[in-house]
C-alpha cells in the first residue's frame, strides 16, 4: 500500500505580499527567455509528430505577439493515437492502483516546483492575472494529489462491499473502461486538462487528449511534466487540432469507450447525440461525461450583510472576466434593497482595473476573437432589454495595446425571461434583476435551463435551508462568492442542461471511469 500523507488542497500564494508579486514577474520574464515562441508537437505513443500545418497561439491582451504553436492533428493522427492507445492500455491497466498513483504523484511534485512557471505561461497564452492563475494551478495539483489517494479505495478484489453468502466467495472487482477521449477548455487549461486526463489513467484507461486550440502551450507544457513522471509512452495521446475536425472523428469513433468534455452547451448536446449512435465494430456503449455551461444567480435579500454581498458579487463576476461556467453572470436583488446593494455593486465594479494579465489587473482581456465578438453582441441585446448601469463597450484595445478588451459591464432592470439573463455570455457582463421578495428571488434563480452554481447571501436561516433544498444547481455557496471550488472539498458539477452531475474532485468520480465484475466460487 502507497504510504502518502493525508490529502490537503494546495495552499495559494498571497500576492499582497511584494516577495510574491516580484517573485511571478520574475517567472514571466523567465518564460518569455525560455518559452515564447515555443512548438509542441502531438505526442503519439511517446513520440513527437510534427504536421504540416500549426495552431498559433496569440497573447489575448497583445494580439500582435504570438506565445507559440501547437501541431495541427490530422485524422489520420487520430486514428494513429487510438489505434496506440489500445495497445497502451494492455499493458497499463496490469499496473497496480500504487504504481499508477505515484506517477500522479511525482507529476503533482514536478507541477509544484513549476508552478510559477506554469502560471506566467497560462498569464500570457489566455490573459489570466496573477491569483486566478495560480489558484488554476493549485487545483491542478490538487487534482494529481486527490485522485492518486482516491484511487486506493478501488484496489483488488472485494473492494466494494457484497452481502456474505454461506459456502461462497463473492466478491466485486474495479475494471477500467478502455481508451477513452477528452476535449478540454481553454477557460482553465491546467486543471481542467489534468483533472479530466487523471482520473481515467490512474486508474487504468489510456486517453487521447485534444486541449482547445487557444490554450495547446499550457497543455504542452503539462505532458512534459506527465512525462518527465515517468508516464508509459501510449497511455496518454497529446492530440492538438481543431474540433470540427479530429474531434469529431474521436467522439463518433467506433474504439472509443468513453468521452470527457468541456464546453458550450451546443457542443456537449451534439457530442451526446452522436455518442449514442452505435458503429459497426462497435463493442460497448460510449460513456459521455459532460461540464456545459451556466447562467448562473447569485440571490442578495434583505438581511444580507452588504459588505460580504457585494464582494461576493463582484468576486463570482468579474473574476477571470466572467470566463467561468461557474461565473455569478445574474444578481438577483430584493426590491427592498435593490438600489443600496446596485450601487455599491457598481461603485465596486467602476473600481476595476482593466489591462493585462502581466500587469496583474482585475480584468483582462476575452481569450479571442471569436468570444469578443458573441460578447459585443450581448451588449448590443443588453441595452435593448436593460439599462446599461456601467461599461457597455468592446473596446478591443487598452492603453495602446490591441487585444480583446470588453469593459466589465453592469446591465441594470433586466426582465427574468429577457435573453441576457437567459443565455450564456461567458465575458465580464453581469444582469441585475429585480425581485419582489424573497420567493420570486429563488423563483428567478432557478428560471433557466442551466443548474451549474449559484448562491445566497441572507442571514435568514430558514431562506438558507429552503435554498439548500429547492435551488437548482450542482454546487451552492452560502454568504460567499459562486466560483472557485476546490478538489476534495466542493465537488464541481451541475444538472439540467449544465451537464452530468459526474462531480470532478469528488469521492465518486474515478468510478466513472471503471466497470464491475463480481466473481462468485462455490466451495
């Protein structure tokens, strides 16, 4: 048995303090020394493949410097990387659950003696500022360091509990899948990449891996930190290309047994739609694992304390430029309290910092070109179904720098069925919506389609535990900000069309990932 100590999320750095800040620019100048302009080839049974053609990766903030390149996947790459995959997984899933967690675990001391480093390049290839970057890689970590202990509980025979039966041995046996796909973002192209890599392998499944095309330098960079682990060439594909194409071909392929993704609503729905339709030589029935989107509410009545609101508010907003499935993308306010709360809410708001991920400011810029657009035109919606309270502009440049730059937005007096507090911005615009009381608040909160996050900011105890029972979503935080759950602790996922509820960084999800057997023998 692996002797490790007890799990514990990571710790994050307190960028208040001068040592820390001079600290990360100092790794921001190492990785532009050392890591700009950098290629990453696909990685196909442990061997570098380059292709004709690239995916460029441009800095967000800074449209005109380009952070680096990826290979462009072919589909005969793909058929390359399942067909190695296979073979991988002969051998991988003989492996002992101890052996495969303490590949995990030395990836997860190889990422934390990189961590800075893991930072400034995820600071540069997608805008993120300091904090939200290093609490991105914390959670990577901790994804590596959870899932290797949970892995524990599934060794050997007679691991899940059966009912004794006299004159038989019976018991169940943990198997895992096969070779299964993952398709991750690029809103966390750390942790979200691990997590959704970690969990199958460690407990015996090869992946084939295709990161998002606007963050493939940070996946890059964490293969050759699985790598420099020791991870057997095979058991994970690095797979960069474009989505409509060899991401379509994994997702309907005929061998492949499961499928993890992450992203937009549409996509997941048409990745569920075609994982269902069986192939010919087609054995099992796909799995499909699926983190979509969210419209989520945070609900500030009338005993809420202000101060802890409206941080709160600001916090699940604006963080990461509301890039987050788990952002606080509607306030629902009481009527009582609505213009004190609003307010301070956009006074708070006004106070940002809008600039670089390099000058650690509160708001960056939108990851590209593609979002900026869907975000401007979300604010043309806005002042047709609102008032625009502050912000309002795409600017798409700051202080002499082109970039994606939207100014972080308040968008007051929405109508709960409007379309800005209906669908999926994913940028910094926040609806305000009015509610006559207490019930309508909850009434508007669970309005959507959506059940990712949301929140409540009451000291009413009864409001808190009618919440508990009757908001609909995956994670609900009280008094506090709707993001930032941490592995072990919140696990992370919602239902209804926000996904599958499969809870990443919780004590269910390598199950997942594996299928049952129960052997009996009659003595």
């Amino acid at each position: 048995m692996l002797k490790i100590e007890p799990y514990r999320p990571q710790a994050f750095i307190d960028f208040t303090r001068a040592e820390n800040v001079q600290a990360y620019q100092q790794a921001l100048a190492k990785v532009r020394a050392e890591q700009l302009g950098r290629h990453f080839p696909l990685i196909i049974n442990g061997q570098a493949r380059d292709t004709a053609q690239r995916l460029l990766s441009t800095n967000p903030c800074d449209t005109s410097e380009v952070v680096g390149s990826t290979a462009k996947a072919t589909i005969q790459d793909a058929e390359d990387a399942l067909a190695g995959a296979w073979e991988a997984f002969n051998g991988w899933k003989t492996w002992t659950m101890d052996a495969r967690a303490r590949v995990l675990l030395k990836a997860a001391a190889i990422l934390k003696r990189r961590r800075l480093e893991a930072c400034a390049l995820m600071t540069l290839e997608v805008g993120k500022n300091y904090a939200e970057a290093d609490v991105e890689v914390a959670e990577g970590i901790d994804f590596l360091e959870y899932y290797a202990r949970e892995a524990m509980r599934y060794e050997g025979f007679g691991a899940a509990e059966t009912t004794w039966y006299d004159g038989e041995e019976n018991g169940l046996m943990y198997l895992p899948l096969g070779v299964g796909v993952s398709i991750s973002p690029w809103n966390f192209p750390c942790a979200i990449f691990l997590g959704m890599l970690a969990a199958p392998i460690v407990v015996g499944n090869c992946m084939v891996v295709k990161p998002a095309e606007d963050s493939g330098m940070i996946a890059g960079l964490m293969l050759d930190v699985l790598m420099e682990a020791g991870l057997p060439a095979g058991v994970v594909q690095f797979l960069p290309g474009v989505g409509e194409e060899v991401g379509e071909h994994l997702t309907t392929h005929p061998r492949t047994r499961f499928i993890s993704f992450t992203g937009s609503r549409n996509v997941g729905l048409h990745i569920n739609e075609v994982a269902a339709k069986h192939k010919p030589g087609q054995r099992f029935i796909k799995r499909v694992f699926l983190e979509l989107g969210g419209k989520d509410a945070l609900i500030i009545d009338e005993t809420a304390d202000p101060e802890v609101a409206v941080t709160a508010a600001v916090q699940g907003g604006f963080g990461f430029n509301g890039q987050k499935c788990s952002a606080m993308s509607r306030l629902v306010v009481v009527d009582s309290v609505y213009d004190s709360v609003v307010g301070k809410f956009v006074e708070r708001v006004k106070a940002l910092k809008v600039g670089t991920g390099e000058e650690n400011a509160g708001v960056t810029a939108v990851v590209n070109q593609e979002s900026f657009d869907k975000v401007r035109s979300y604010l043309e919606i806005g002042r047709a179904e609102g008032k625009v309270l502050t912000g309002g502009e795409a600017t798409g440049n700051n202080n002499g720098k082109t970039g994606h730059y939207v100014q972080p937005t308040i968008i007051g007096d929405v109508d709960a069925t409007a379309r800005i507090a209906q669908e999926e911005i994913f940028g910094p615009v926040v609806t305000v919506l009015r509610a006559r009381d207490w019930t309508h608040a909850l009434e508007i909160a669970n309005s959507t389609e959506y059940g990712l996050t949301g929140g409540v900011c009451s000291r009413d105890r009864a409001r808190l535990e009618q919440a508990r029972a009757e908001f609909e979503v995956g994670n609900l935080y009280f008094n506090r900000k709707i993001t930032g759950a941490i592995v072990g602790v919140q696990p992370f996922g919602g239902y209804n069309m926000s996904g599958t509820d499969s809870k990443a960084g919780g004590p269910e999800y390598l199950g997942n990932f594996m299928q049952l057997k129960a052997v009996t023998e009659r003595w």
